[in-house]
C-alpha cells in the first residue's frame, strides 16, 4: 500500500481550520505544522517545569505524569492539526484513482461542513466542563497552595489539551459522516487483482488506521486518567470521569468501521449488479444454445458452448471480488491500538484488588 498523502497535503490549499480559532492561530499566525506543533508543545513543557517546578523533572514516581508531559500532550497538540490535512488527503488519493469518482461537488460539501461555528462553540463548552472538574480536583488534594503558579499554568494547559482532544474527536466524527455521505449516491468499481488486497479501496484502509492511532492516543489519556483516579481511590468520587472510556471506545469503534461499512455496503451493491449483469448474459446465451439442435453446424455449437464456459468462469471470479476494503492484519493493528491504551486501569484495578485481598489476609 502506498502511504498517501495524509501526511503530505498541505494545509493551508483548503482552509478548512478557517472557523477554528485556535488552529487559525497556530496555522496562520504562529505559521505551525502538526511536527512543528509537536515540538514546540515540548519545548514549552519542559522550559516550564525546569523553571517552576525543577524537582519534578527528576522525579521518577510519576512516570504517567511525564508519559503526559513529554509525549501525550504533544502528540495531541499535533494530531490536532494534521487532522486538518487529513479529508482533504483522502479526497486527493481517491481522486486519483479509477476506484470512485470525486467531483467538485465533494470537495465543496467538505469546505462547507468543516466551516461550521457551531463545533467550536461545543468543544470550548466541554473544555470549560473539563477545567472545572480538573480544578474540583486540584483543590481537593490542596495542590493549589503548593505552588498556584504552576497549578494555573497546568489548568490552562488542561483548558488547551481538553480542547483539542474535543477538536480531534469532533473532526473524526465528521469525517465519518462526510465518508458517508460522498459514497453514498456513488458507485464501487472494484478492482479484485489491486496490488492493496482491498479492491482498490486500500487508501481508505490506510485512513481507518491513522484515525485509530489518533483516538488511540486519546485512549492513552483515559487510560492515565483512569489509573490515576483507581489508585488515589477517587474513583467513585468523580465517577461521571469513567464515562470516558465508553466514550473512547465508541469513538474508536465508530471512527474505523464507520467509513468501512459504508464502503463495504457499495462494494456489496457493485459485486451483485456485475452478478446479475453476468446472470443476464448467461440466461441469454444459454437459452440460445438450448434453441440449438443436433443438426446445427458443429463450429456454432462450440462457439455458443465455450461462450458459456467462458461466463461460467467470469461468473465464478466475480463471486471472490472483496466486498471490505480491509484485510485481517488491518484488524489486528486496530485492535491493538484500542485494547493497549485500556491496560493501566486494568492494571489500577488489578493492584487495587491485590491490596484489598492482602489487607483482609491480614498481611499489610
């Protein structure tokens, strides 16, 4: 499979962050890429902790904390952006080949759904809900007397991180419906001998999967999360945080299949409207060959029977055209990017539960 040009499509050939400010701000003015973000997201984290809160920097007991800092975080602040390159990527890719036919219209209904105020507005509400609950927090474990310095600057980075996680699943979830709504009224022309194994449809395998390590990375902060609240013992205290992992896994689910389903429904209609065109075709010829009698000349009689033979063939290679646009190890890098981030809260409740039977045993 080729890689695409999910990576490659640039940014600013769209504008579909136009109605986002905040990638407005990164991608206009501060003139960021998604690697460029990365970076820049870890170069600020660093330079605060070293200047407000050295110590921690060589703390080694938080090592999910940092796992946050140094790589979570960043990675969001990136996939945040390319987010931005991604539709339009995929629309360039399909464009290209013979598979399905993109026209200016697709193109069009994508620039108008992304321009759309209304995602900002609900991503800066759920943002602002998550500041709330993280300062709920905060004060509870009397971290803001410590240092209410660095403490703001963690609930802005909270207020930031919140919302382009919001950002990120709201992309996602509109991807999905615009996938939908492009292949709906099109039609499949499946190609069974594709070098992608796919029909034809690889690339759209390859968007699946980046999407899932997107929202993986998202899972990853639930999962810290989670492990965080079971170890504290603050897990049924703020229990409305749990509903993050359905949360997660919905997004994941419906973020992969969502676009493969849809495609795998017109690769079903294209395979059983060449059935049937071949099903006509044979009821033809063979319906003639019936006609035929033993006095008829021996050459038509060949003719008309290696015609069926020949059909019968066609008939049977049609049959084994793919009808999913993945293939098995597809399915098994997405569901190791969705069980792994699920592991520390499994891990959290497995030590939560060694602890209750040791302490019952009488052994601590």
């Amino acid at each position: 499979m080729s890689e695409g040009k999910f990576w490659s499509y640039p940014m600013n050939e769209n504008k579909l962050y136009s109605r986002d400010p905040f990638a407005s701000f990164l991608i206009e003015r501060l003139k960021l890429t998604p690697l460029k973000a990365f970076f820049l997201l870890l170069f600020i984290t660093i330079l605060l902790y070293a200047l407000l809160s050295p110590r921690e920097i060589f703390t080694t007991s938080a090592v999910l904390s940092w796992l946050w800092r140094l790589v979570l975080f960043p990675s969001l602040g990136g996939y945040y952006l390319w987010l931005y390159q991604l539709m339009p990527g995929l629309l360039a890719d399909l464009d290209q080949k013979s598979t399905v036919d993109i026209n200016p219209d697709d193109w069009a209904l994508m620039s108008k759904t992304y321009q759309n105020f209304r995602w900002s507005y609900l991503a800066i509400s759920i943002s602002t809900l998550s500041v709330a609950f993280f300062i709920t927090a905060r004060l509870r474990e009397q971290r803001w007397a410590e240092s209410w310095l660095l403490e703001l600057l963690k609930t802005f980075a909270v207020s930031f991180g919140s919302y382009m996680a919001v950002m990120t699943a709201l992309i996602l979830s509109i991807n999905t419906w615009l996938i939908w709504k492009l292949l709906r009224p099109k039609t499949i022309h499946i190609e069974p001998l594709h070098s992608d194994g796919c029909g034809g449809l690889g690339v759209l395998t390859q968007y699946a999967l980046k999407t899932a390590y997107v929202i993986a990375t998202f899972g990853i902060i639930v999962g810290i999360i989670e492990h965080r609240f079971i170890t504290r013992g603050m897990a049924s205290e703020l229990w409305v945080v749990h509903l993050t992992v359905p949360l997660y896994i919905g997004l994941s689910l419906v973020s992969f299949f969502g676009p493969l389903v849809t495609a795998h429904h017109k690769m079903l209609d294209a395979k059983r409207n060449l059935l049937d065109r071949i099903s006509e075709q044979f009821q033809i010829d063979y319906q003639r060959l019936l006609k035929l009698n033993a006095d008829s000349n021996t050459e038509s009689l060949e003719k008309s029977i290696n015609k069926i033979k020949q059909i019968d063939l066609i008939h049977e290679r049609t049959r084994q055209f793919p009808v999913w646009p993945f293939n098995t190890q597809a399915l098994r890098k997405y569901f190791l990017s969705l069980i792994a981030p699920l592991l520390p809260p499994v891990v959290g409740l497995l030590q939560q539960g060694i602890h209750l039977l040791l302490k019952q045993w009488g052994l601590i």
